[in-house]
C-alpha cells in the first residue's frame, strides 16, 4: 500500500487528537513558548527548533544517557540524541567531570593544550587519515576543506551529490534540476551562485560523475559515504570503489564526511568499508555535546598544505575561528573518544538497531505496506516507499503530513524521533525495552490509520 492510499482525512482528524494530547500534556512548555515568541525569533534559539510536531516546541528540563526530561515531567526515550549530537548519550559523567575540570583551568587561550597531542594522534588511528585539524563545526570543517581543495588544484568548482547536506555551506545548499544545478528548494536568499560555483552528480551513477568530472573544473568531490540526510541511502556494492577511480582520475580530492556515517563504527564508513579519502569530516558527537569538529587528511595533501598553513597570512586566510580547537572542545573529544564510540560501544548500540529495524519491518509487513526501512551501524530510518537508490528518489518520497503525524504521535506516547527525517540512533544507554517501546508505537499509529 503507498501513501497515497492513507485517508489524508483520517490522518487528519488523528493528527487534531494528537495535537490536542500533546497541548495537555506539556502545560508548561506552552508558557514558556508564548513567552519565548517575544524575545525570540519564531519563539526559538535556532530556527530548526521550530520543525518538531506539535504547535510548540517541547523545552527540555534535563538529559541523561537515552533520555530526556521535559519542563512538564515527562520523559522520552531519546532516539533523537540532539540528531547525532549527543550519539553518545547525554550527560556522560566522564566527559562531565572533563569538562567541570578544565572549566577551572582555563577554557579558550589560542593556543594548544596537551590533549590536542591525544586527540590528533586518536583521530588518525581511528580514521586512518594521518594529519588533524580542528574546528567548531562539521559546518565549518567543511568550508574549511573545500577553500583547501580550491587552493590545491586551483579549480573554482566542488561537486557534491544530488540532496546532500553538509551543513549549511553555502556552495551546498544545490541541487539539480534537469541538467541544471539550482539553489535547494528553502534555501534562503541564496548567498552563491550555485550555478557557478557547484557541479551536482547524482548518488549511485559512476557514469554521471565521470562525465562531469571529466570537465576538469572541479577541484574535489565532498560526499557522505552514504547519504544520511535524505532518508539513509546505501551505496550500491562498487559504487564507493569507483568514485574513488574516477575522482583519482580526473584530479579531484575525494572528501567524505563521515558526521553522520560515524555510526557506522569507530572510524565511521572510511575504516568499516576500508575507503581511501583524500580528506575526511567528522564533527557533531566527538565532543559529547561540546562544539567541536575535526578534518583530516592524507600525508600527501598534508605535505602540500603545510607552505601555506605556516604562513603568516594565515589569520585572514579563511580557516581558523577565535574558539576553536580550545581547550575545552579537546578535553572533551579525549574524554568523548577514550569511552565512547569505540568497538564495544557499537556491540551494544548496533544490535539494538537491527532490533529496531525488525520490529518496525514486521509492522510493516503485517500490514502489507510498500515501506521500507533501512539501516546503517546504529541508525535506521523508515521510508513510505521501496529504498531509493539517489536521493532525488529518496526526496520525491517525503510525506511530510504523515511524517509529523507519526512523530508526534510516538512523542506523546514518550518516544523522541528526529525532526526531519523518521530517523532513530542508537546507542549503548538504550535497552531492548526502549526499542519496543518504539515499536509499539509505530504499530499503534499505523493500526490507527489503517483502521476499517
Ligand atoms: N555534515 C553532515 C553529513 C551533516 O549531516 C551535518 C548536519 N546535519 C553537517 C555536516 C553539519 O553539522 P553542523 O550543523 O553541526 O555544522
């Protein structure tokens, strides 16, 4: 059955009860939304907080481990972890006693600490990329890397895949129409011309990227192994293998940014699947929740970076950040990274993912449903369609209405999923019980909107 056979009416009508659930149960989180729309630009610190259901957002009281405790009392089994933020759990007493300790010893002094030592050399055994920086934001790591690529090969152009997201990068915000490459749908008064300044290829199609990097404009290719932010997207079996053969061909860096496909293992999708990039990203959960971001790369493009990074125009050179690589931010990625995210933590997190697939694949299956759900290390995501294999197929399945109406409807019934996408992280503080919890929600809701 697709979508488009749900009673839009009967979804609506249970999205109204639902909405009203949700009103009652967070009295609390409705003042301080009024009051928050005074001082407050759409009544929120940052504008993605205004897309969860309900009409207001729910203000957090406390997180711990896998769960959440809102202003009103109730308590959510988070399988949002702050969308892979927080993928290590929250409130870990390790990286807390790190950072309370470092608090008292100076947090931002520009220069290095002992730990940046441990963490560089931390990072390269998990990645397998030799030399480190830091930044603030896998945002920032990012621009950071596409101005390196730009200067080493001399090209005005970076490709990315079709639907991608790699933060808010100006030059990514692109996707294709047509044959054209055009602003993202939302993306706000476009600050490049993407027209210019982007090549756009789609997920899975080796000839496309090849004819497009044979223009020889592009300076470096910058992608997620596998799309995570359209719905999860696998790569088909090869395809990895030859991007990495053409980008080598034509001369162009090869980027993976592995923020969220680090669920795919303690070196993310680069050491489980044995990739070769030129650079790598990785930011959101490395510092257990403090800002902090890092990017590394091979002994060659360290060998050709390291004329200009010695520089003395280095400050204005377009890389850098007054607070970043402080001080704080690496007492608490060596905290994060010397207990977290390591083999034995995946043993737990991982199998815990696969129960949530099964669970949600035999509602599916029992309904007869044309759904789908995939599954990458500790993440899985749920689709109203077959699995996509690009990600225009993957953004042409989006359902918004039933999207917020199962959210909401597992919200209220104390399960956290992640705004924008039906995507849940696991991790070691989750038990079998929170993912049945899931579970039993999600049968609920389709039951609800299946009846006769
Ligand atoms: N890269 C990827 C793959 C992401 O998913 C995101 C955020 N969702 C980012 C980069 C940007 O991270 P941040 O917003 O923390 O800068």
């Amino acid at each position: 059955m697709f979508p488009s056979m749900i009673s839009r009416e009967r979804l609506g009508s249970l999205r109204s009860a639902e909405e009203q659930r949700f009103a009652d149960l967070h009295p609390r989180s409705a003042a301080l939304a009024a009051r928050a729309r005074g001082p407050l630009l759409a009544g929120v610190p940052m504008p993605w907080m205004t897309r969860w259901p309900g009409g207001f957002p729910v203000f957090v009281d406390a997180a711990a481990g896998a769960r959440l405790t809102d202003v009103d009392g109730n308590e959510y089994v988070d399988l949002c972890l702050g969308d892979t933020g927080a993928m290590t759990g929250h409130a870990l007493p390790q990286v807390t006693a790190a950072i309370a300790q470092r608090a008292q010893a100076g947090l931002t002094t520009m220069l290095p600490s002992p730990d940046a030592v441990w963490v560089g050399e931390e990072l390269a055994r998990r990645f397998g990329l030799p030399t480190w920086q830091l930044a603030m934001s896998a945002t920032d790591a990012n621009r950071f890397v596409l101005r390196f690529a730009r200067h080493l090969t001399g090209r005005p152009r970076i490709a990315v895949m079709d639907w991608c997201y790699h933060g808010t990068v100006d030059e990514t915000l692109a996707v294709l129409d047509g044959d054209s490459v055009v602003a993202r749908p939302g993306a706000l008064g476009p600050q490049v011309p993407v027209a210019e300044t982007t090549a756009v290829v789609p997920f899975n199609d080796l000839d496309a990227l090849d004819r497009r990097l044979a223009v020889g404009d592009v300076a470096c290719l910058l992608m997620e192994p596998a799309l995570t932010n359209i719905g999860i997207v696998l790569p088909d079996r090869g395809y990895l293998e030859g991007v990495r053969e053409v980008t080598r061909r034509h001369g162009v860096l090869l980027v993976n940014d592995e923020t969220h496909t680090l669920c795919a293992g303690p070196g993310g999708a680069t050491a489980a699947w044995g990739l070769e990039p030129d650079l790598l990203v990785v930011g959101k959960p490395i510092g257990g929740g403090v800002p902090c971001a890092a990017y590394g790369m091979s002994a060659e493009v360290a060998d050709r970076l390291s004329g200009p990074m010695l520089g003395h125009e280095i400050d204005v050179a377009g890389v850098g950040g007054t607070l970043t690589g402080s001080a704080l931010a690496l007492a608490a990625v060596r905290a994060t990274l010397s207990t977290c995210l390591r083999e034995e933590d995946f043993a737990v997190a991982v199998p815990l993912a696969e129960r949530f697939t099964s669970g949600v694949a035999g509602v599916i299956a029992e309904h007869g449903l044309d759904w789908h759900v995939q599954r990458l290390g500790c993440r899985a995501e749920y689709w109203f369609c077959p699995p996509p294999r690009d990600g225009a197929a993957a953004a042409a399945a989006v359902d918004e209405d039933l999207e917020g109406f199962l959210h909401l409807w597992c919200l209220n019934r104390g399960v956290l999923l992640t705004p924008f996408h039906n995507m849940a992280l696991l991790s070691p503080h989750h038990t079998e019980a929170d993912v049945d919890r899931h579970t039993g929600a999600f049968a609920g809701a389709i039951a609800a909107l299946l009846a006769p």
